[in-house]
C-alpha cells in the first residue's frame, strides 16, 4: 500500500469540490458503449439478412397448387445453400424480399455518437479522418488541439515536479528548484 505522500494526484474534468476529476473517458463512455451496441445489432441484421429471402408462389390462380406441392417446395428451401441458378416450372414464381440497404439503418446513430466523441474530447475530425476539412480549418483545427494537448502537459509536468522531484529531492535532503 502506497502512503499518502507516495501518491502523485493528477485530476482531469474536476468539477466543483469533488474529491476526484472525471477523467478524459468518463465523459465519452455512454457513447462508446453505443457505437459498441450499434455494431452488434449491425452484424447481427446483417447476419439474419445476408441472404435475402425467398418468397416462393406455387400454382397459379387456374391451377392451384397440392397441399403436398407446397410442402414439398418448402422442404426443398428451408437450408438454402449457396446455389444461384434455380430451375422450376411455369406454375412456381420466385421473388426476392429485399430489405434495402441494412447498414445504412445505423449510419445516423453511428455518426452522431462519433460526433459526440469527438466534440466530448476536443478531439478534431478533421484529424481523425472523419471530415475532409480545407487547409486553413484543418490548421486550426490541428493548432487547437495541440495547445489542448500542451495544457494537459502542463498540468502533468507541475504534478511531476512537485510532487515527485520535489519529494525525491528533499528525501535526498537537495534544496533546489525543480
């Protein structure tokens, strides 16, 4: 167990008098577990639907189809196998359901969780290779972010030397500025 003059405290998002700051993914996390979600529902439908179903009439109006025609069609697709070519007679009409594009169902939650991400941490699109900005935004945007990153250094490099260096050295009886 550490003492607690063994323990350097860096503290980011501290808010109020709270005894702790929130940290850089704490603020993020709902909308990490989001896009984690929209993934696995994504695979999931894609993973029902990667095959479109069949819908399979047999027999016409003039000539309807058995019981036993019908049955025997149905056994024939309930494992369907990767077979492309389907041959039948002039009684059976096959048609595809189609479900649309399936992924795109996500593509509004996903890029707005995204966006949540990048606007909870500061951190530019631009620079994650998410928007095509211009030159100019793209420097600025790339400006800001370092002095971002500098101010956290900032704050880590004061904890350092005061409460690491500065312990270290006076343990060592040196009486000097870090």
């Amino acid at each position: 167990n550490f003492k607690n003059n063994e323990i350097a405290d860096l503290y980011f998002g501290k808010v109020g008098d709270s005894a702790y700051g929130t940290g850089l993914i704490s603020p993020i996390a709902v909308y990490i577990n989001n896009l984690i979600a929209i993934d696995k529902w994504d695979l999931k439908l894609l993973e029902r639907k990667a095959n479109s179903p069949m819908d399979i009439t047999v027999g016409t109006i003039e000539a309807p189809a058995s019981q036993a025609d019908i049955d025997e069609v149905a056994n024939k697709v309930t494992v369907l196998t990767n077979k492309t070519e389907w041959v039948h007679g002039a009684d059976m009409t096959l048609k595809v359901l189609d479900f649309g594009q399936i992924s795109d169902k996500f593509t509004s939650s996903r890029d707005h969780n995204l966006k949540m991400i990048f606007y909870s941490t500061q951190v530019p699109e631009v620079l994650m290779g998410k928007e095509q900005g211009y030159t100019g935004s793209s420097y600025v945007q790339g400006g800001s972010f370092q002095r971002r990153v500098g101010s956290f250094q900032e704050g880590i490099k004061k904890v350092i030397e005061t409460k690491i260096f500065k312990r270290v050295l006076q343990n060592n009886f040196l009486d000097v500025y870090v």
